[in-house]
C-alpha cells in the first residue's frame, strides 16, 4: 500500500466513525515530507503520544492524551484511537496504530437503561468490563528486531512492556479499524457493516517462520 492509499484510508475511516455516529470528536490526518521520499502521516498533536511510553498510572496517560487531543477519533465511550505511519521511498518503514479506552466507564455502567436504549452502547455497560489498551507497531529497523522476541510487526496487550504478539504484516487504517469495532463494538459493528469501507489493499509479510510456530495475528489485508 502507498503512503498516498495509507492516508486515503484513514481519512475514510475517520469520515465513516464520524458518519456512523461512533465518533464524536475527530482529528484528521496531517503530512510532512514527500510522498516518494521521506513521508509521515499522523496528526497536528502527535507529539504527545510520547506519554503513552512513560512509567505512569493509565488513568494519567488517558488524561494527558485526552486534554492534548492527541487522537485522530474519539469514540463515543470515550476511546482515543491514533494511526501514525511513517514511508521511506513509498515504502512504509514504522508504524504505530493505538487503542486508549476510557479508564472510567462509570457514566455508562451506572445507568445502563438509558444507553441500552440505543444499540451501539450495548458493548460499554457491562459492570465487568475492564478497559485495556491495545497497540500495533511496525519497524523495519533491523538494530530492533530480535525474531520471535521482538518482532518486525506485533500487537501489545496492556502496556506491557514484553508483550509484542508476533503480526504477520504491517496493518492498514482500515483493517485496524475494522478490528476495533468488529472485536470491541460488536453492536455497532454488525447493525453497520454494510457501511464500513473495507479494502483489499495491504502490506507486504514480514513475520519470519519461527514467529508463525507461536500463537500470532494473521491480517486478512
């Protein structure tokens, strides 16, 4: 996929949340570079993502997302979801694909009633729900990878520092969208399927034959 389809993408996924009604505040993508060269696509508050690195409480880490907008979509529970990809020579060389839910989904659990009412809730006020972050990253750096442990592409769980689930490719904006609400807004995924865009597009494999003899994530595009 080019960084020209890449940001195509994204702005399609932002456009159908928002379209939908799953998203009520949005961000939409910016670029830096040329397209044939060096190229980056994320958004105009991108430099605060570095807080999700630090060794500090979830909550916080939300919060300071939160009141820096640092997201291309808020989603209507209050999930902050950002893509970032970077190209090299129309090849994409990093990317950080980020799933921040809400830490307090008090709002929905205590008066479930009234969310009920419309279908889309119906994931989000369940009292034993406890909302996790999830993170896709790629980097062909080769200084950082180390097979099975530290794969090119891989998905963590949690913030953990060690968790790097082996991904068999890069993932496009629209196959981690679609993974995003198929997997946590299922409600909403199935009454708007038929809306979502997908497509066929994708990113080369880079997951090595020592990756795919442990448990791993196979992306359909």
């Amino acid at each position: 996929m080019s960084p020209q389809q890449t940001l195509k993408q994204i702005n399609e996924l932002t456009q159908a949340l928002v379209g939908l009604s799953l998203s009520n505040e949005q961000n939409f993508p910016t670029t830096n570079g040329k397209p044939n060269a060096a190229f980056e696509i994320s958004v105009s508050t991108a430099a605060g993502m570095s807080v999700a690195l630090k060794n500090v409480a979830y909550r916080d880490i939300y919060g300071e997302l939160e009141k820096a907008r640092c997201f291309n979509v808020k989603m209507i529970d209050g999930a902050l979801v950002s893509l970032r990809y970077r190209f090299q020579a129309g090849a994409v060389c990093e990317h950080s694909l980020s799933y921040f839910p809400s830490p307090d989904l008090e709002q929905f659990q205590n008066e479930p009633e009234i969310y009920l009412e419309d279908e889309v809730f119906a994931d989000v006020v369940a009292k034993n729900i406890v909302p996790f972050p999830i993170r896709f990253d790629f980097s062909d750096d080769e200084e950082k990878f180390v097979d099975v442990h530290h794969p090119y592409s891989h998905l963590t769980l949690g913030q953990y520092k060690n968790c790097r689930i082996p991904v068999c490719s890069p993932l496009g904006p629209l196959a981690f969208g679609g993974f995003i609400l198929r997997n946590f807004y299922n409600t909403a995924f199935r009454k708007y399927s038929a809306k979502f865009p997908t497509s066929k597009l994708g990113f080369a494999n880079t997951i090595t034959a020592m990756e795919r003899k442990i448990p791993h994530v196979v992306c359909g595009v």
